[in-house]
C-alpha cells in the first residue's frame, strides 16, 4: 500500500545541495550587510562592506546561469500562482516541497539582488557626489547628494537626492532581510526542516517520491542537524542557531570591523 493511501508522509533522504561557493557568500553577505547596516556611520567599513556585496551580487547573477543545478535560476522561478497558492498552503499546513529554493523563496533571492545591487549603485553615486571618492571619483554631480530628481506629488513638488534614494533602498533591504529569517523560520514549521542548517552544512532533506532527487547526491545525515533538531524541533533549531550566529559571531566581528575602521585607508 501506498503512503499516499495511507495518508503517512512519504520517507526522506538527505542530499547535497548547496556548494561551498554559496554557502561562503551567503555567510559573507550576512556579515558585510550587517556590518554596514548597524555601522553606517563608519567610514571607510561602509564602503569597503558595500563593494564585498555589490562584487558577490554581481558573480551570483551569472552563477545563476552556470552555477549547480540549485542555484541556477531557473530552478526556482515560478509564476505569480504558484506563489500566491504556496503563501496559501503554506498557512493550512500542505505547501509543496522542493530541494532548491520554495517559490517564495526563490521571489526573495530575486528581490534581495535587485535591491542590494539598486543600493549599491546609489552608494557609489553619492560616495561620488559627496566626498568624490570611489569608483567614479568626481563623475557624479555634487548637487546630486540632496537634488537628484524632482517630481509632483498631491500637487506639491518633491526634492529627493541620492543621499534619500539610499537610505530608503537600505532600509528596504534590511526589511526584506528581516522578512527572509521569518521566513526561514515559517518554511521550518511548514516541512519540518531546517533552512539554517542546511546553509551551514549543505545539506537539506527530500522526500524520497520527489522527482528531482536523481539530480542530487544522497548523503547521510548530519549528525548535528539530527541531534539538535531531534531534541527541540526545527523551528527552535532554526531560531537558535540564528540568535546564536548573530550574537556570537557576527556581533564581535562587527565591533571587530569597526575598531579595525579607524586603521583602514579611504577608497
């Protein structure tokens, strides 16, 4: 008898997912956003964790046409539907389970792209515009830092300079950031595993009826994913490992970083 007729979940294996490429830039990218983020008044740290993502940003859009098969984009792009019915079975409990990213997922690796290389590139511009600096030293108009573009808005005209424009794009981004850990911690309650995890170890589970699996290596479990999920449950590991990863190790790095900062040469 099927487990589909008898209503248990189907087993689950472990397989390699994530290569070390991504799982040292997604770790990279936590602490130079964090770093800048927290520390924005610190110059030149501001800048030289900027130029870390906007580099990492740029090499993951063209890994995500040559890259493994998970981090390819096609892999997790899925149409508005789809989404909308994933947010929705996500909520009663029976989402679809994929090896790469979920559909909401893979939206938020998009979004979070567009918005940190939009950030970065008004970085550069004002980095330019006000302290003709960087990059493209004095190329950018110096007016530009408070009077970029002007438009109308309920009858009134609007000023914005890029100083503006990158502020509101971080914060942006921080939100999405934010809207990405609970999301994490969503996806753990709804399949039962651990996201963090497997971006630490590499691995993630799959149901063994999940077509897919025959593009990706089985492996045994991680012994630490099996202790610590099995003693407090996904979701508890997930938020664990997270406080634990920003307080024990990005937090000392950051005020690291920005003792460093005052020993570091502007570029």
């Amino acid at each position: 008898m099927s487990t589909q007729a008898t209503g248990t979940p189907p087993a689950r294996v472990f397989v390699k997912v994530w290569d070390p490429i991504v799982r040292i830039g997604h770790w990279v990218m936590v602490l130079c956003f964090a770093a800048l983020y927290i520390k924005s008044d610190k110059f030149p740290l501001h800048v030289y964790a900027a130029y870390v993502i906007m580099g990492y940003m740029l090499f993951r859009v063209v890994y995500g046409f040559v890259g493994p098969r998970a981090v390819r984009f096609w892999t997790f792009i899925y149409s508005p539907k789809t989404m909308v019915k994933y947010g929705v079975d996500s909520v009663v409990g029976h989402p679809m389970h994929t090896i790469s990213h979920n559909p909401l997922g893979g939206a938020m690796v998009f979004a979070l792209i567009f918005i940190m290389l939009g950030t970065c590139v008004l970085g550069l511009m004002l980095y330019s515009a006000g302290q003709e600096m960087g990059p493209l030293g004095d190329m950018v108009p110096s007016d530009w830092e408070d009077e970029f573009t002007t438009f109308a808005l309920f009858g009134q005209e609007i000023t914005v300079g890029l100083k503006d424009l990158h502020i509101w794009c971080g914060n942006i981004a921080a939100s999405l950031v934010t809207l990405h850990l609970i999301g994490n911690c969503w996806a753990s309650a709804c399949h039962k595993t651990n996201h963090v995890l497997g971006m630490i170890t590499g691995v993630k589970d799959a149901e063994v009826t999940d077509p897919e699996l025959k593009h990706y290596t089985q492996v045994p479990a991680p012994r630490f994913a099996s202790n610590l999920t099995g003693s407090v449950g996904p979701v508890f590991t997930e938020i664990i490992l997270i406080a634990g990863i920003l307080i024990c190790i990005v937090w000392p790095l950051i005020e690291l970083f920005a003792w460093v900062n005052r020993f570091i040469p502007s570029y």
